[in-house]
C-alpha cells in the first residue's frame, strides 16, 4: 500500500466496494462514525428485514438504492453490480476491499455463528450458514480485479487495500473505531 490519502479526501459520498467478508460493513460505519454521515449498507437495501437473507423485489431495492445516493452525504458499502454505475456517478470517492479467500471465509462462519450482531446485518438476525454463500465467495473470489478497474476509470480519489494488515493501516492512519 503506498501514500494513503486523507479520508476528507475521499469527500462526503464515499462508496466502498470488494470482496464478500472483506470488512466493507465495519468499515462503512466505522468512516459514518468519524464524519457523521449515514453508513448505508446495500446489502439492507437489497434483503427483507427479519428473514433469512431474503432479496426484496427489484424494483424495491432500485428504488431504495436510488433514494439513498441522492442523499447529500454518505458512506455506503457493497456492490450490487447493476447499480453501481449509478453509485459511482454519485460518489465522491471510493474505497476497495480485498483479502485472502481463507481469511474471508473465516469471517463468513465468525459473523453467522458468533457475531449475530454485525455492521450490515439485517434487522431481526435470522442469519444461517448457506452454501450458496460459501459458493458465491468462492465464485467472486476474483473479483477485486473488476471492481478496481471501475474505480480507477471513474476518476473518483481512489484508495484499496488488499489485506487485513492493509484494512488494518486504513483504521490507523484515519484514525477510525470498529465497533
């Protein structure tokens, strides 16, 4: 990781994009915390409250997302590809996450089993352990690479870190909170 920029260069519309299990959650509302902005999480945009992951018909979770980047300010973590480009034309900055897949897996079954409440969670904590979650962690297990091309084309203040002593500098150097 080289030069970190200020987080107050990243402006007041930060989005945070990565890998599944990266930290993008606590981050989010870690940054929320420190500049008193709403953390948005679009994995609550996009799942019914009190189930079980359950997605929320499309057009609802389009119309939330699209309320949401409309606001003034915020910091909001996940991806949604279908709804990036609109996220990112919005934004003022953007964050990438990455880590190990051993590492995010490992925080898969930490924050299903023992965390019940987490950053992002969904209201009501009905979380079960799903293989098509582990799946789908193996499947994008990749996919920094795109969400870092995005970032870079965008033109937006761009800062990545690919791994939890990466993540770990960011909390430092901006002097961020978990929890």
């Amino acid at each position: 990781m080289n030069q970190l920029p200020s987080l107050a260069s990243l402006g007041r519309r930060i989005m945070i994009m990565g890998t599944t299990n990266a930290g993008k959650s606590t981050l989010g509302n870690a940054i929320g915390h420190k500049l008193g902005i709403p953390a948005v999480h679009a994995d609550v945009l996009y799942h019914q409250p009190n189930t079980d992951w359950e997605p929320r018909p499309k057009a609802e979770f389009l119309a939330l997302h699209a309320a949401a980047i409309q606001e003034t300010e915020w910091v909001m973590d996940g991806n949604y590809s279908s709804t990036l480009p609109e996220r990112l034309a919005r934004a003022t900055g953007v964050i990438l996450l990455d880590d190990d897949m051993l590492t995010r897996t490992r925080r898969y079954f930490w924050r299903t089993l023992i965390q019940k409440q987490r950053a992002g969670g969904l209201e009501g904590n009905q979380d079960s352990l799903k293989w098509s979650m582990l799946h789908w962690i193996w499947h994008t297990r990749n996919s920094a690479a795109k969400y870092r091309q995005m970032a870079i084309e965008s033109g937006l203040p761009f800062v990545a870190a690919y791994s939890s002593r990466e993540l770990n500098a960011l909390y430092a150097t901006w002097n961020l909170k978990r929890g």
